[in-house]
C-alpha cells in the first residue's frame, strides 16, 4: 500500500498556528513517529505533504525523505505567485523525491484563484515534471474548476475528496454536483480519499455514511483515479491509530476486483506522481 497523503513537523505553536493546543497534532511528528505508526499498517510507501507555507518546508521534507525510504515522494511548498519562483523551482527539481506543489488554497478567498500571478507559477510545473496538490473546501469546487481549466497540461491531484461538508446519514449534493463537473477533467489525474472524517462535526461518525462517500468517489472518478492516503497525523483528531484508517479502506475495497484494489491502494498514487519501483 501506498499512503498518498501524510505530514511530518517538529510542532512549535507559532509555526502550526493551526494545530489545536492540547490536542494528538500538539508534538513532534517526525521519522521515529512516522515508523511506529507504520508498523504493521500494511504500508510501505509514502508521499508527503507540506504543511506549512514557506520555502524552508519543502527542504525539511525532502531532507527526511533521504533519511527515510519509505518517503517516495514530496509534496512541497514554494511561492507560486513570487516573480522569482522559477529559480526556487530550479532549486529543487533535481531531488528524485520532489514530486509536487501544493498550496493551501482552502484557506484564500476566491479572488486567489484568479490571480495571474498564481497562474503564472501553475504554468512552471508541467515543463519541471510537477503535478500540483488542490486543496479546497466543498463550497470551492466551482472556482477551483474554473482555476484548473486554465493549465489543461498540468497534471492536478485533488486533496480530501474536496472536504464535503460531511454529515451522517446524507451525501451532499452540492458535492457531488460539483464533483461530477470536475470529474470531466482528463488533467485531474488523481482523487485522494483522505481527510473525510475531519470534515464530520463533533461527535460520532456514521461507517454507512463514510462507505457512501467511498462508493460515490468511485463512481465519478473510477478506480484508476482514486488513491487511499492517510492525512496522518491530522487523522488522529478522530482515530485512535493510523492503522486504524488502513484497515477501514481495506475493508471499503473488499468487494473490487483485485486490479481495481491493486489500483486504489498502490498504482494510482504511483502513476499520479511518477515513483520508481522501490
């Protein structure tokens, strides 16, 4: 199995202002973390993903995935919108690990979306071998589509299912809607079923309802473009255990057939970001 989607930092409250105080996330989460949480998970290859939103992210991650093998691939940040990001780019692409850019695009307004400059910076990563991470919220699937309509040649790799605003019992179907509209992007190569449980409001989540996410991801992407990640060690804000998630989508692709499995829980995630066998 391939994890297409976990993070690593050594927690300070002013770099993760983000991270609840007190809470799983409030600690280091580095190498040894990341080995216990493996063990016995199943996984033997990772991609991670920045976290925070400066340069000095990006070679903190590629500088544990030299210590790590298991880390097949980096999802950096850099300043996509800096006139100079080209340099920084140039900077990195050599590193056999630095698979693609992210920004945390949940968190602008829709006006970021649109802005030239950001567009210009898209427009750097597919001559570089790059794919770019989205990262939006539910209500930011129609902006997002209209951004990514811009780079046909840029290969985009969806976070989260797109963070629906989860609740039991129902599938949203703004979500969906919108989903569906998305889906019709040949350049959106790849759909991370991470992330979900997160997005349920407090108290306890519905299985049904996460196996009803599970099963209408599939049915808009199909299995080729649909990859199981993690998002530890945000996950544990709502599970016990990183094995814990594993074992829930080894349970969800029980009835596919053994190359749609094989494709869910290993080949999408090596073919959206170009891995070398091991």
């Amino acid at each position: 199995m391939i994890d297409a989607h976990h993070h690593l930092w050594r927690y300070s409250p002013e770099q993760y202002g983000w991270i609840p105080p007190g809470s799983p996330l409030a600690q280091d989460r580095l190498l040894p973390e990341l080995d216990v949480a493996l063990n016995g998970s199943g996984v033997t290859g990772t991609i991670a993903v920045q976290a925070r939103q400066i340069v000095e992210e990006t070679e903190f991650l590629l500088d544990l995935a030299e210590q790590e093998p298991r880390i097949r691939g980096v999802v950096g940040w850099v300043p996509l919108v800096d006139p100079g990001v080209d340099r920084i780019l140039d900077r990195f692409t050599g590193h056999p690990a630095f698979r693609g850019v992210r920004h945390v695009l949940q968190d602008e307004p829709d006006d970021y979306f649109l802005r030239d400059d950001f567009h210009r910076g898209l427009a750097l990563l597919p001559e570089r071998g790059l794919s770019y991470d989205l990262l939006v919220f539910q209500r930011q699937i129609p902006v997002a589509t209209r951004m990514i309509d811009r780079h046909p040649e840029l290969p985009v790799i969806l976070d989260h299912i797109a963070k629906p605003e989860a609740r039991n019992g129902r599938i949203e179907k703004d979500w969906q809607r919108d989903m569906r509209e998305l889906a019709k992007r040949d350049h959106l190569i790849g759909v991370k079923f991470s992330g979900l449980l997160t997005e349920f409001p407090p108290g306890e989540i519905d299985p049904a309802t996460v196996r009803a996410y599970f099963e209408e991801t599939l049915a808009i992407f199909g299995p080729a473009r649909v990859m199981f990640g993690t998002d530890w060690p945000v996950c544990l804000l709502r599970i016990d255990a990183y094995a814990e998630w594993a074992n829930t989508i080894r349970t969800l692709v029980s009835s596919l057939s053994p190359d749609e499995q094989n494709s869910l829980l290993e080949e999408t995630a090596s073919c959206c970001y170009g891995l070398d066998s091991p």
